[in-house]
C-alpha cells in the first residue's frame, strides 16, 4: 500500500492511526479527509507534518469530497463518525448522515474507482449488552443506542457490497478505547480533566457498568493488521480483554493523580445504558495480533499526557464544549 485515505484522520482514533502509519511506514503516503466538526482537531495531526502527508477538508457524506480525496488511493481506512452516545440520544440525524449515508457513499466512489481495501472501523457496541461470555463476529446485531444502529446499518452497507459487487471491504469491531488526544466528552479524559481542577466525576447510575478498554495504539495496530492482510467481507474483534467497571476506572485515575475519591459523583443514568460490553478476538490473535500496552501502562500513560498537555484540552473545554457540558450534566449534578 502506497497511499492510504484515512477519512476522519483528525479525529482520536483515526489520527492516532495516522502517527501510526507514518512512523511504521516509510514509504507510505497518507491522506486525511475530515470535516473538522467539533471532535476533529488539526491539533491531532502536529505530530503528522510530513512531505507524506496530505490534509483534504471535506464531508464524507459528500460525492466529490470523497472522490477527490481517493484520487491515487489504493487502500481505505474509514474512521469518520458522529460516536458519541449521548448526543445520539438527543437527536440522530448527524449520525444517520456521516454513519450511514456517509458509508454508502465511501463504498461507491471506491467501487468506482477500483480501491484494492476498504476497512470500516466500527464498534462492540453493536452487539448490545451481555452478562457473561463475549460475542464473537458472528453474534447477532443488537444495538441499543441511536449511535450503535447507525454503525451496524453501515457495517451492514459494507457487507451488501461485498456481497454485490465483490468490494474488497473488512470490518473491525473495536472495544472502548482511551490515550491521548481523546476528545473529553469521553468518560477517561472526562475525569482526568475534571480532576485536575477538581470538579466533579459525573458517573451514570451504579457505576458498574463494564468496558473492556482498549490503548489507542493497540487498537491501531490492530486496524492495520486487518487493512494488510485480513480476509475481505470478514469481521475482525479487537479487545484487550481488560474488563473494568467504570467506578473501578474512576477510582484508579485518581488514585494515580493523588486526588480525592470525593469527586466521585453518581448521576442519573442515561436511557438504554447497556450495563456490559465483551467481545472475543481470537480470530484477529490468529491473524498475529497481540497487544502491546497492558492496562496499568496505558492508563498511567494517557494519565500523564493529559496533565502535560492543557494546552490541548483546555481551549477545547471552553466555548462549545462548555454549553454541552452545562446542558447534559448541570441537572444531573445539582438533583
């Protein structure tokens, strides 16, 4: 592969797997298609800057954004997503747009031009909640959020055009995924940000709520095994199998900031929370993939990046950011 489209490239994932390919890759040229909404970030890509790097604002959504920026292109790696939860719950239509319709678009402006691999990065999310086990690839889809439908309805445009037109398209199910660069509507950097000025830890409901989280990188890592030598029309899990509950996940992040567990806030759950996410990924351990960054690393790590970069998050917790915040945990906060 010589030049990669990376559309959502300014986003957390997509532009951790940017850096990634750059500095794996010496002779691979990347190209990011994104938007800039609010979670996308040129910030995200200082460290990208690069005669192999190339920057398209654009809609994915849009028929000639996503031509142009495929010109050349012999590889997708599909990023570009509404992903927050939350914001699905008070209205879907952003996500039904980039997630779904966006998707579609993708598939038939690269099934024009003959792309050679096209990987739609998803979620474990949408398999639903499970109490015990872990949903392999071949479980049934049940989302139970507005953002999990819109990522399965575009998991399920990837395989109607493998399966009609012999796209060349793979599908990676990853799990909660933390480290840097996240933008801090998320849980992890939620709570670090808000502990450093010691302002509350909003926690839905019980706080037991299981994740299994997943270091950014090795999630990368992970994408790119799939994108080189995955099989088309296959699903791919990634998980590191480090299942925490979000109290347990709360109560360690301040533990490592030396703050009080006393910003610890249980709050209102939100509709439809689904109480355990687990997914097998035997079959991407198969492939050779292993990751690299167990999970008192990776938390000490993202930890410490977010109290050495406030330059970065603390522009971003302004203004916009702010309003959303007051709007979704203000009531909460002062029930």
């Amino acid at each position: 592969m010589k030049r990669i489209l990376v559309t959502g490239g300014a986003g957390f994932i997509g532009s951790a797997f940017v850096r990634y390919q750059l500095r794996r890759y010496p002779d691979v040229h990347i190209v990011v298609l994104d938007k800039l909404t609010y979670a996308g970030n040129l910030d995200n890509l200082k460290e990208a800057a690069s005669d192999r790097f190339t920057f398209i604002r654009g809609d994915v959504a849009n028929r000639e954004d996503a031509a142009n920026a495929m010109n050349g292109c012999d590889a997708i790696a599909h990023f570009a997503a509404e992903s927050h939860v939350d914001r699905s719950l008070a209205g879907a239509a952003d996500f039904i747009s980039t997630n779904v319709a966006g998707v579609n678009v993708i598939l038939e402006e690269a099934l024009a031009r003959g792309i050679k691999r096209i990987l739609l990065v998803s979620t474990d999310e949408v398999y639903g909640s499970i109490e015990s086990g872990a949903f392999a690839e071949d479980a049934p889809l049940r989302p139970r959020n507005p953002y999990a439908a819109s990522k399965a309805a575009g998991e399920l445009f990837g395989l109607a055009f493998h399966a009609s037109h012999g796209s060349p398209v793979l599908i990676t199910r990853g799990s909660n995924t933390y480290g840097p660069y996240q933008y801090p509507e998320k849980a992890l950097p939620l709570f670090i940000t808000n502990a450093i000025d010691g302002q509350p830890l909003p926690i839905y409901g019980d706080g037991r709520n299981v994740r299994d989280w997943l270091f950014v990188d090795d999630h990368c890592s992970g994408i790119d095994l799939v994108l080189r030598n995955g099989e088309p029309g296959q699903i791919y899990n990634i998980a590191d199998g480090n299942e925490k509950q979000n109290n347990e996940v709360a109560r360690r992040l301040l533990e490592l900031m030396n703050a009080s567990p006393s910003l610890i806030r249980f709050v209102r759950d939100r509709a439809g929370h689904d109480r355990r996410y687990a997914i097998d990924s035997s079959k991407i351990r198969a492939l050779g993939w292993t990751p690299a960054t167990g999970w008192e690393d990776g938390m000490a790590a993202t930890v410490r990046w977010y109290k050495e970069n406030e330059w970065w998050w603390r522009k971003i917790k302004r203004g916009d950011f702010r309003e959303y915040y007051d709007r979704l945990y203000g009531p909460l906060l002062s029930e």
